[in-house]
C-alpha cells in the first residue's frame, strides 16, 4: 500500500492546500514575468519611437535611403528556373516551443531537431502535446460565456500574434531585415504587398457588433473621434462603400489632437473597422490592414512623413487558397522585382473550439531572384503546377495527370539537389485519406522510386488533431523550406485534398547553398519580445 493512503483526512486536506497554494503562487510568478517583459517591451518601444505617433518633435531621427535591394543578380531564365526566393519564414501554432525560434521549431515539428543538451525545463514535453503547454492558441468559445462563436476575433487572434516578434525588432534593430530603427538603412514594412489566405467557412458569418458598444466602462468610445472633427462618427458603418470610406479618417487623413498637437488617424477598434454586422471578404482585408498598420507603427508622423498602408488581397478558400497566395504573389514579383512580398496564410478549423494543435499563421516573405535583400535566401520556389479538373483514381495510367504535374516538377528540380521529400495537405484521419492519395503515391512511385514513402511522404498535419485546412500550402512551404535547408535536398510540395483542382510546387535549396551544421545549443528566449523569432537568412551585406 502507498504510503499516502495511510495518512489521516486532515493531513490530507493538509498537503492539498498547500499544493494548491503552492500552484497559485507559481500561476502568479508567471503572470507577473510576463507582465514585466510585455511592460519592458512598450517602454523599449516608446522610448525608441519616442512619441512619434503624437507629432511631437523628435529632431535627432532619422533613416537613410534605403540601398536595398543591392544591384541586381543576373537569375537563371526559362520555365524551369526560381520564381521567388523564400527570404523569412514565420510559424504560429500551440505545437510550438515558445522560447526556441521558428527555425528549430520548423526542424523539430519533422523530428529533425532536439532541444538543447542544456534545456531541462519541462522535459516531460513532447511533440504532439496538449495546447496551452507550449503556446497558447485562439481562446475558445466557452458555451456559458458566449454561444455564438465571433470568427472574426480568432482571425484578429491569427494575424496579429505572428506580428509582434517582427515588429518589435523592426523597431528596436537597426540591421534587421526591416528596420525603423533611427539611422538605419534598411526597408520598412509599412507599405507591403500581402495575399493573404483565410477560411472561406467564417466568410459571411455574423459579427454581433452593434451600435449599442459605443459606451463601455463609462466611456464614450467615440468621444475623440467627434472631438477631432469626424463627420457622424458610429460604431457601424452604413454598408460596405461606407466601411472602406472610413479607412482614410482612421489610418490615412491628418487631424489635430488634443493639446493642438497633430496626429495621423483617429482613434478606432477592431470592430469599428469591420464596421458590419456580416463579416465580409473586405471587412476581413481591413481587419488584416489594420494589424499590419500597426506592426508597421504607421501611424507615426516622424518616422513616416508620407503616409502608407499596406496593400492586401485576401483570398478565402480551403487547402487550395495558399497556392493561389503564391501564384498571384509570384505575379506580383514578376512585375514588381525590386519588392519585396509577403504570402499570409492561417486558420484555425476546429474553432470555436480555442488552443487546438491545428491553429496555424503562416507568413512567406519573397523576393525575386534578381534582387538582393542583404541577406541569404532561405530557399527557392519555383512555378507552381496546377491541374484543373478530375485528378481522382479512375486514370488509365498509374497516377493520372499527377503523372504530368510530377515530371513538371523534376524538370524544374536542380541535379545537384534532388527531389526526395514530398509534402500533402490529407489529413491522417480523413475517410478518404486512402482514395485521395493513391494516385499521387503511384505517381510519385513511378518519377522517384527510391523516395522513401513511409518516412518522406508526409502530412500537413502529421501531429495535429485535424486538418490545417486553409494554412496547409503555406505551412507545407515553411516545413519544405527548413527541410531543403538542412538537408541541400529538395521537396514537392502538393494539394490533394481538392480533386478539382490539384497543385504542386517545387522548393529547393537556393542558388550557392553550402552545407552547415545545426547550432548545438540554438537561441533560447526569456520574453514575449524574443519568443517564436521569425527566420531570417544570414545577413550578407554590410549595414
């Protein structure tokens, strides 16, 4: 018999109570280190933008020209050359480890990556664990609380988190990849080009925003917006045209605040900028605007004397909506080669249910080949392959039109990396996980016999509780482009679950890859501010 069992009723309530105590007293250690890191991080923040959303005279600041990018490269041409040059990489999911950077968690999450020799903080902790251990996800929806899931709160949840970490050291850095530091020479953000991708299943979803809001805790939350000369201000807009019209008041026109100091914008919330009681396709795009503005501290008058706002198309859909992402952001490069883009793709497939293991935001940064950004290319894409129509298990030939999309792929890879990984968006527990993949398993069988198909033929969703659904493209390119990196191999990355409309994508080492090996002891954060660090390639050019 455990010796516990011998001990009587009050020195159980005994040992009870003060293992209670002693789980409150650590919950409360927590919650006041991570109140001090976030409070840290603002006053950093503040003090190195020092008031530049007010207006008020910050005479030493100052940002060079930018350089960047450096005089062209001369890319290879031709159909089967890159299209784009992955440049950073940035994960969120509750599988994650908080404190190790989106690197080693994109290695990890294939089991190509340990946590460090040194690391004895929960070891208990595996891969595939709980939610809520590692990274907290969308808050659910809790049936006693609120009934009615609000989806476009877990899709604020999905954009804004992945943000933060690239926006405070933008702003603190002055060599980052973007930078507003003072004097530094390196682009902003403020002004990027987006194709995001999102759920189509939360389009046109009730918002339950109401005229009703506008006072809350006592205030007036209009009170500034008539006080500084908004025309009619409210909570919700008219219609649509009305919404969009009142993007400019928030984020673009010129006001004098209190104190006669000026200002850019009023003063607005989220729901203000939805604006509707029907989440739309636009309404979704200002939501993702408003985020990146604020990432970008676009507001400030200093740091940006002309204003901008970034340009966002969003895209909804399903496992499909990332490659279209890719397809029009390659377009966009295509004309545009001397920018930079990003491809943002999230979901969350099992809200309202919160903090599940398939929450993921995925963020692409992509250059064109030609241009140097001053920092290595994590990885290369090539363009894409799409088959529109039937692509199920009925074709003549082992594989069907996977078959032609497969040889598009190998024409494309470089012989010095070559193909043996291949990425699919099925989800493990689907009826017709079996089905949907036949074809693409005989098809890959008969243009890469050797590639191993039970350890290199992997799911999106490999360790989750469900699909990713609409982040299964961006995700699988993030976990390609950690996998090319390390290995000098390349990786297919697919869509299957759409029989209608099928995809492939190339991703491979980039040009002058040399191998190197894995940091023994990898970067560990100790704050929000550091926490789930986006990957960047080496920095090649002086600052």
């Amino acid at each position: 018999m455990n010796t516990t069992d011998r001990l009587s009723p009050p020195i159980n309530r005994l040992a009870i109570a003060i293992a209670i105590a002693i789980a409150i007293a650590i919950a409360i250690a927590i919650a006041i280190a991570n109140a001090i890191a976030i409070a840290m991080a603002g006053v950093a923040i503040a003090v190195l933008l020092s008031a530049c959303s007010s207006g008020k005279p910050m005479s030493n600041y100052h940002r060079d020209p930018s350089p960047y990018p450096l005089s062209a490269r001369t890319p290879a041409s031709g159909p089967n050359a890159p299209a784009a040059y992955v440049l950073g990489v940035q994960w969120m999911n509750p599988l994650m480890w908080k404190d190790y950077p989106t690197h080693w968690n994109l290695l990890w999450v294939q089991g190509m990556a340990d946590r460090n020799p040194s690391d004895t903080d929960s070891p208990h902790l595996k891969l595939g664990d709980a939610p809520g251990l590692l990274v907290q996800g969308v808050n659910p929806v809790w049936k006693d609380d609120n009934p009615n899931p609000v989806y476009w709160e877990a899709l604020e949840d999905l954009i804004k988190e992945p943000l933060y970490p690239l926006g405070y050291h933008t702003a603190i850095n002055a060599n980052y990849f973007y930078s507003i530091r003072n004097g530094t020479r390196r682009p902003d953000f403020a002004d990027i080009r987006v194709f995001a991708g999102m759920p189509q299943a939360w389009i046109n979803t009730p918002t339950y925003i109401k005229e009703s809001n506008r006072y809350m805790n006592g205030r007036d939350r209009l009170a500034e917006q008539i006080d500084w000369g908004m025309p009619a201000p409210s909570i919700l807009a008219e219609n649509e045209e009305h919404a969009e019209a009142r993007m400019a008041d928030y984020f673009v026109k010129n006001y004098t605040g209190y104190g006669g100091q000026p200002r850019r914008g009023l003063p607005y919330d989220s729901d203000m900028v939805i604006g509707l009681p029907t989440f739309t396709l636009n309404a979704a795009r200002r939501l993702f605007v408003m985020e990146l503005y604020s990432a970008a501290e676009a507001r400030s008058l200093k740091i940006f004397p002309e204003q901008k706002l970034a340009n966002v198309t969003v895209m909804a859909g399903a496992e499909t909506v990332g490659f279209h992402d890719l397809q029009a952001a390659i377009a966009y490069l295509n004309a545009n080669p001397k920018k930079t883009v990003w491809v943002y793709t999230m979901d969350a497939p099992n809200y309202p249910k919160g903090e599940q293991t398939n929450e993921n935001s995925v963020l692409l940064i992509l250059g064109h080949p030609s241009a140097d950004w001053g920092y290595a290319p994590l990885a290369a894409l090539f363009t894409p392959q799409q088959h529109e129509g039937g692509i199920g298990a009925k074709a003549a030939a082992p594989g069907g039109a996977w078959q032609g999309l497969l040889q598009a792929v190998q024409a494309q890879a470089p012989q010095a990396h070559p193909v043996d990984r291949v990425y699919h968006d099925m989800d493990r527990r689907a009826p017709n996980v079996n089905t949907a993949l036949a074809p693409l398993r005989a098809a890959v069988h008969q243009q890469w016999p050797d590639l191993d198909q039970l350890k290199d033929f992997r799911s999106v969703s490999e360790h989750m509780v469900g699909p990713a659904r609409a982040a299964s493209a961006g995700l699988n390119i993030a976990y390609a482009v950690a996998y090319a990196d390390q290995t000098g191999h390349s990786a297919v990355v697919t869509s299957v679950a759409d029989p209608n409309d099928a995809w492939t994508v190339l991703v491979a080492p980039p040009e002058g890859w040399t191998r190197r090996e894995p940091p023994k002891e990898w970067p560990r954060a100790r704050g929000r501010t550091t926490a789930y660090y986006p990957w960047f390639g080496k920095q090649t050019a002086a600052p």
